[in-house]
C-alpha cells in the first residue's frame, strides 16, 4: 500500500481520513500550519498502529506547500491519494458587497492557487504508479453560492472548475478526482456529517471510483 497526503489535517474531519484510509494500510503525511499540533497527530496514530508524520505548511506559500509534499514522499514512498481539505478563514466570508478585490486574495490562494500546488507536485508520483485518487472537499458554497460568504463562493467555484477539468483529463491515466461537498457544519453524531462519516464517504468515494461532485448532505440554502 502507499500513501495518503492530507493537507489540512485538523482533529476532526482530518483525523477521521487518516485512521479509515490508516485502517486500509495506508500510511499517512498530515500536512498543516501547526508543525507541534501535527506530529503530536501523527504521534498519536502510531500509537494506534497506523504509520504517520506530520508536515508543516501553510497552504497559501507554495514553497512550503511543495517542500511538505516532497518531504512526505522522501519519507514514506509515493503518493497515492491526496486529499485537500484545508479550513476557509473566517474574514474569507464577507458578504459580496463588502468584497473588494483585495479580499479576494486570501481565498483565491487558499483555494485555487493551493490545489494546483499540490496536485502538480503529486501527479508525477501518481503517473508513476498508474493510479491515484484526488479529493477536494469543500463546504457548501462550492455548490450553492451565498450572498453573505463571498470570498468561498467565489474561489470555491474556480477550485470546482479546476477539479473537474482534472477529472476528465487525469481519468485515461487511472487518476480519479472528485469533489466532495459538506454543506453547513462537520457535526459529531450527525449520521452524515459525522467525522468517521464522512471518513467513511470518502473512502467510498476513492475505492468506487465513480462522478465528479457528491454530496454529503443536502445543501443549505
């Protein structure tokens, strides 16, 4: 088995991805911000017999973001399924007419200029393999825009359009890459959007191989 990079981990949806896909044999590179926070994660996992490190980097610096991912595979082999599953900012949410252009930039790079580092700097490892599995999770106004959360309705729809070109130019090299949409709130006990849940609905996602864009629940309006 190889390995699984999750960029973004945090404790709740993060951590359930990476003990399905751990239970599954996969290794796992944890990639955030907080460097202390991510190897105490990846720690802890070993501690439950799954192979772990933790990566720091800050998604909207691609310097950073490339040399996390290399590490990642200079340490634990080639890999196999990346999952970009970063948390938006809070001020990425104003409504749209209190958005200036200049408000635009922080989503803009946390959304589209971040995927499109780590998925070049996995797909020469993925060709390599002859398979492999992107996973872009993002919240509700991926689908539905909202006229109070500008700056994730916006950068959302181009990390959208970006993920589906992908889809059908990556699927002749046994590449599938999916969307898969949260609306509202992650919440524990949630037959849905519980972490393991959703865990769960993407490891569903990477085995069945099958669409772009799903949902996990159905969206807010």
């Amino acid at each position: 088995m190889t390995t699984i990079a999750v960029v973004g981990a945090g404790p709740g949806l993060g951590a359930a991805v990476a003990r399905r896909f751990g239970r599954a044999g996969f290794d796992v590179a944890l990639v955030s911000r907080d460097a202390d926070r991510t190897r105490a994660f990846a720690d802890e996992l070993a501690g439950e017999g799954v192979t772990a490190r933790g990566f720091a980097a800050d998604v909207r610096d691609p310097a950073a973001l490339e040399a996390a991912l290399d590490a990642a595979v200079a340490t634990l082999g080639p890999i196999e399924v990346l999952q970009y599953s970063p948390v938006p900012h809070r001020d990425f949410m104003r409504p749209v007419l209190e958005t200036g252009a200049a408000d635009l930039v922080g989503p803009i790079e946390f959304s589209v200029y971040g995927p499109v580092v780590a998925v070049r700097q996995v797909l020469p490892g993925m060709r390599e393999l002859g398979r492999g599995t992107i996973l872009f999770v993002n919240g509700g106004t991926a689908a539905l825009p909202h006229v109070e959360r500008a700056g994730t309705s916006i950068a959302f729809a181009a990390e959208s359009a970006y993920g589906h070109l992908l889809h059908e130019a990556l699927a002749p090299d046994g590449i599938h890459v999916a969307q898969f949409v949260i609306p509202g709130a992650i919440i524990p006990g949630h037959p849905r959007k519980d972490p393991d849940a959703l865990a769960e609905a993407l490891w569903t996602i990477h085995r069945d191989r099958h669409g772009y864009r799903h949902f996990a629940d159905d969206l807010e309006a």
